[in-house]
C-alpha cells in the first residue's frame, strides 16, 4: 500500500518518479 502510494505520488513529480520506482523495485523479492 505504500509503495503505491509512492508511485502514485512520485508520478505527479517527475523528478522524484525514477527515484521512487528505483526505491520500489528494491523492496520488490528478487
């Protein structure tokens, strides 16, 4: 639920978006 709220919240700021995904992708299970 947070991570998408991240994404979500990172898309509006295009700066901070490939940030959050990397961030995202991270917690992700490998």
């Amino acid at each position: 639920a947070v991570a998408r709220t991240e994404i979500e919240h990172g898309y509006r700021n295009e700066g901070t978006a490939p940030l959050v995904f990397t961030m995202t992708v991270a917690e992700l299970p490998s």
